[in-house]
C-alpha cells in the first residue's frame, strides 16, 4: 500500500513539474536549413520548432541547404560547422529566427563565412543575431571570466 501511495505521489509530482515547465517554455521556430543539434525538438512543414526554457540559451545548429546544378537530382549541398546562438529567454515568448535571402550557392557560402540571422518576437521586436563558431563562443566565454 505503501509503494502504490509512494509511486502515485511521484506520479502527481512529475506531471505537476511537466505542465508547470510547459506553461512557461518558449518556443524557437527555426528555418528548415537550420538543423539543431540536440534539444527538444518538433517538426513541422519545413520548419523545426524548439522548445527553450526562460533565461539564457545556448543553441547548436547546423546550416545545410542544397542547390540544383541542372534538371537531374544531383546538387550541391553546403553544410557549416556547428554555429552557435545564444539567447536570453523571457517566459512563454514565441521567437522566429529568419535567414538573410540564401537564393545561390554564392549566398551560401557567404552566409557560412559570415553567419546572421534575425530574431523575430512575437511581440514584434526584432533583433540582429551573429551565430557564432565554436572558436567565437570559446572566445566569449572565455572574455566573460
């Protein structure tokens, strides 16, 4: 009796602690280029959406798009190194993260050498975001000691 009292106390516990941690995540909806690397995320029709908790945030995506060279299925595909984001959170806000127009292989790779994006609030504020390599996140973190 006593282990079926313990096991759904737990239970209550846990659901409680889910629903509370749901109700104040935010949400990233990120471009289908950008792949994250790990995380809690969903699919959707060509967009991922990642589930962030409030306060600082660390992203790791990926870039990966593919480019038609002719009428057959061959292409070429650019991939970046891992870039980072990094973020300060605020309750339940929904952000969108919008590439630069990427139309030509050229645009890929200028993107890849220089990597932003713009963060896009629900509430409509919009900011400027240079993702960062792994060099570059070491640097700041290493700066902010």
């Amino acid at each position: 009796m006593k282990t079926r009292h313990f096991f759904s106390s737990l239970f209550a516990a846990f659901v409680a602690l889910t629903l509370v941690n749901t109700a104040s995540a935010a949400s990233l909806t990120l471009p289908d280029e950008l792949e994250v690397q790990g995380g809690d995320v969903r699919v959707g029709h060509e967009q991922s959406v990642l589930s962030l908790g409030a306060g600082k945030q660390l992203v790791e995506l990926v870039y990966r798009d593919i480019f038609a060279d002719n009428a057959d299925d061959s292409g070429a595909w650019f991939t970046s190194e891992p870039l980072y984001l990094t973020l300060d959170v605020e309750g339940d806000e929904a952000y969108r993260l919008v590439l630069p127009e990427i139309v030509t292989e050229q645009d890929a790779q200028a993107f890849i050498s220089a990597p932003t994006a713009r963060l896009v609030s629900q509430s409509g504020q919009q900011q400027e975001l240079t993702l960062m390599s792994h060099q570059q996140l070491m640097e700041k973190i290493w700066l902010a000691q």
